[in-house]
C-alpha cells in the first residue's frame, strides 16, 4: 500500500498544472486514504471498527482505480505507469477484500 501511495505521488508530478487542484489532488488523496484508514482501523483495536474502516479504504481504492483509470485515457499517465498503478491496486483490492471477509 504505501508503494501505490509513493508511485501516485511520483507518477501525478507531470500531470497538467490546472490539474493541481482537480485530478492531481483527488487522486492523491484518495491513494493515501487507502492506506491511512487501513492503519488507522488496525490502530483501534476492534475487529468491528478495522472492519468497517478496511470498507473505507476498499472504497479509497476504488475512487483511485477510476481515476487512474481516467488520467491514462486523458493521456496524463504513461502506459508503463499506469500499467505499474492498476497492478499494485489490484494487488491490495485482493488483499483488502480477502481481510473484510475474513474479520469477524
């Protein structure tokens, strides 16, 4: 997760400069809130409250695959990149979803 969060950041450095506070932000933001809700449900201690926080990461996750999604269509991604973003994503949905279903 933190790689998919360093890579969005490293890879949105040559978005559009109008795209600072539309795309380049959102995608950014929502890169670190999978992440950052994943560690914060873990830190609570409560498989009830990690549950529905790993929720809002998945959720995270997904907002972030759409706009990964759209910045390559719109041709701010490098094919390379892109391909390197949508793995890692795919990558932690697994392990996201696999870790909600089996919390109880």
């Amino acid at each position: 997760m933190d790689s998919f969060a360093h890579n969005v950041y490293k890879f949105t450095k040559v978005f559009p400069k109008d795209e600072m506070y539309g795309m380049t932000s959102q995608l950014r933001h929502s890169a670190l809130s999978v992440i950052l809700n994943y560690i914060e449900g873990f830190a609570r201690n409560n498989n009830k409250v990690d549950k529905n926080f790993l929720r809002i990461s998945y959720g995270s996750l997904k907002e972030a695959e759409y706009l990964i999604e759209f910045s390559f269509e719109v041709k701010y991604l490098k094919e390379n990149n892109y391909k390197i973003l949508i793995k890692q994503a795919d990558r932690i949905g697994g392990m996201l979803w696999s870790t909600i279903r089996n919390l109880k």
